[in-house]
C-alpha cells in the first residue's frame, strides 16, 4: 500500500517518507522539522515514523556540528620578561685505575678443598708404571726410588699420602694442615726437583749447587708493600688501585676539572689526564658513558663572571672510568694546581677524603 503526503501550502509535497527533505527545502533545519511533526501526525505506518523520527536526531546533530565555535586556549601566557639563569657548573672526573695483576689469596676452604681434589685424583688413577718411564738401574731410576720412598705416592704436590693403602680413605687434611699451604706446596716442589747424585763424594756441594740455581715464583709481596709506598704501582698487586691527586685545598680527590668550550666527556677526561699526570702515562678511557655521578650544591649561590648572567647553584661531577696500562704520574708541570698523587685501593680511599666525597662515589668503585 503506498501513502502520500500532502502539504499545507509551505513546501511541495513528498511522494515518499524516504525522500531526503533537504533537498527540496531552501528553509534548511526549520522547514525539515516543520514537514516532520506534520507526517508525524498524519497517515504514516509506524516503521516509517521510527525511521524518521532517527533520522531528524541525525540532522539535528549534524546542523549543529555545523556550527562554527570559538576556542579559547587554557595555556597561561609566556613570559617574555628576561630573568636570571640558574644551572650547575659541569666538571669531569677521571677514576684512572690500575688492575689487579695476580689472582687473590685462597681462603682456608678453597685451599683444602683443592688439596682433597688432587688426593682424590691419586686415589682414582691408576698406579704409576715406573718401568715405562725410567730403565733398571740408572740414576734417574735411583732418584725416582728415592723420593717416591719418601712421599709414598706418585703425586708431588699432596703431602705423605699413600692412595692404595689402608688408610687411603683419609684423604682429608685437618683445619690448619701445612700440607695445603701454596708456600709449602712450593717448597716442596722445588726441593723434589733436585737430583741427588750418584757419588757420595761431594753430594753437599752439588745439591747445594742446584739449590742455588733454582728459578723461585716472583713473590706476591713486594718492596713497595714491605715499605708502604703509597706512590708505587708495585703494591698491592691483587686490588684494583686509583689514582687520587691533592688539590691546592689540601683535599684528595679523582682528578677532575671544568668541562670547557663544546668538548665532551671523553675529550675533557683525556685532556684532564693530560694536565695532571702528564704525558709520561699510557692510558685509556673505557666508553663514553660516565661511570658514576656526583653533585655538591653551593650554601650560597655564586654569579658567573661572563656575558650570559649565569648564576651557578652548585657542581655536577661526572666520572670517566680510565686504565693505565704503562708508565708513572708526574705532577712537575701539571696545569690544575696539584700538589702529590698516590695510588691507593678502596678501603685506603675512603680514609683519604671527604666524608661526603666518599658519599658519592663509593658505590662506582668495585670491592676489589
């Protein structure tokens, strides 16, 4: 069944409820809802008075979409006032460093517990076959009878420990036992080296005579610990020492100064090295990323001498870690106004400066 839809005299007439209004209306929104309410009151099915009745929702929302608005910014105005710059004076530490060159001492378990795995060894090889190594009746065969007699096993390194034995099972040493001493380890290898000669004739003097001529290990303890040179890289040769300077303040510190012009930390910790340690150092910036970072805030703030107006707040430090690989400090014809030097590891670092110096870079410097 098909409706029509008749108007009053305002505008022509609708063959359809579907016909878009708008196109036919030059009074836009006003005349659309006026022809709406009108077929809305009069002989329309109810799917097709739903359908309008949505679709003036839709226009009237477009209609106002339409609409131009002003837009007010919440932003507060800039001001164009000139003021005073605050910031922080930046400087450059170097923690040049010196690392360990032998291993650590053993602790009391790692001793005996390396001495239980060679005896342990021993107890599970197999019996050492002498005849293969040494013929009948040569001195080199009367050595070998001799000292095996004397340390009752093949192994030179364990103590008097015989693995095929009743007692072979007790293999473990008592708390305190030379047998895991590396200085008595040594002893004894050193002794088992000499070859006892076959004439009894002047047997002291040839066995003294090989003593003598035995290559000893470079001792883990050397002049410059005996007599606490604090200046020698010859100490300490299992920690990491640091070179630490004294400023003209008397205070011991990394040598650090202000960063200048457009360089970056790497160039500013090279040149730093440079003009304080001279050039008589082969050394090396690991990175260029600090390591550490320290900041000391000014109990009054200080005005800059140039131009800009800056006024400095405090100083922002930040640590380029570096290694010196030859060579010695020398502070003759330094350029930053030092007095002395020393080389010294963490724990003698922290009796040598400030207190709130140690604060800020305790945590950058490893244990060992």
């Amino acid at each position: 069944m098909r409706w029509t839809i008749f108007s009053s005299g305002d505008g022509p007439a609708l063959d359809s409820p579907f016909e878009h209004p708008m196109k036919s209306s030059p009074s836009g929104v006003s005349s659309l809802l006026t022809r709406q309410v009108r077929m809305l009151n009069g002989p329309i099915c109810r799917s097709c008075r739903k359908s309008i009745a949505q679709r003036r929702h839709a226009s009237s929302a477009a209609a106002v979409a339409e609409r131009p608005f002003a837009t007010q910014s919440v932003d507060p105005p800039v001001d164009q006032s000139p003021s005073t710059n605050l910031a922080h004076r930046l400087r450059t530490g170097v923690v040049l460093s010196r690392p360990p060159q032998i291993t650590r001492d053993l602790t009391s378990f790692e001793k005996s517990f390396y001495l239980y795995q060679r005896r342990m060894n021993e107890r599970l090889a197999l019996p050492f076959t002498q005849y293969f190594y040494f013929r009948k009746q040569t001195p080199a065969m009367l050595d070998w009878k001799r000292k095996v007699k004397e340390r009752q096993t093949a192994a030179r390194d364990i103590g008097k420990y015989n693995p095929y034995s009743k007692e072979g099972w007790n293999d473990e040493l008592l708390v305190g036992a030379k047998e895991s001493e590396p200085d008595h380890q040594v002893e004894v290898l050193l002794q088992d080296s000499i070859v006892y000669p076959m004439q009894k004739d002047g047997e002291e003097a040839a066995i003294e005579a090989q003593r003598k001529a035995l290559v000893r290990p470079m001792p883990r303890v050397t002049e410059a610990d005996r007599t606490n040179d604090q200046r020698s890289l010859n100490r300490l040769l299992q920690r990491t020492l640091y070179l630490l300077v004294q400023n003209e303040r008397g205070h011991w510190t990394f040598p650090t100064d202000t960063i200048t012009g457009r360089e970056s930390l790497h160039q500013a910790a090279e040149r730093i090295l440079v003009q304080s340690g001279g050039l008589n150092m082969n050394t090396w910036i690991v990175g260029n990323s600090p390591i550490g970072f320290s900041q000391f805030n000014f109990q009054k703030q200080r005005a800059t001498a140039n131009e800009k107006g800056v006024t400095e707040l405090g100083e922002k430090t930040f640590f380029m870690k570096g290694r010196i690989m030859a060579g010695q400090a020398n502070l003759d014809k330094n350029l930053l106004g030092l007095k002395d030097f020393k080389w010294l590891a963490k724990e003698e670092i922290e009796k040598a400066v400030l207190d709130r110096y140690w604060a800020g870079i305790k945590n950058m410097l490893p244990e060992r």
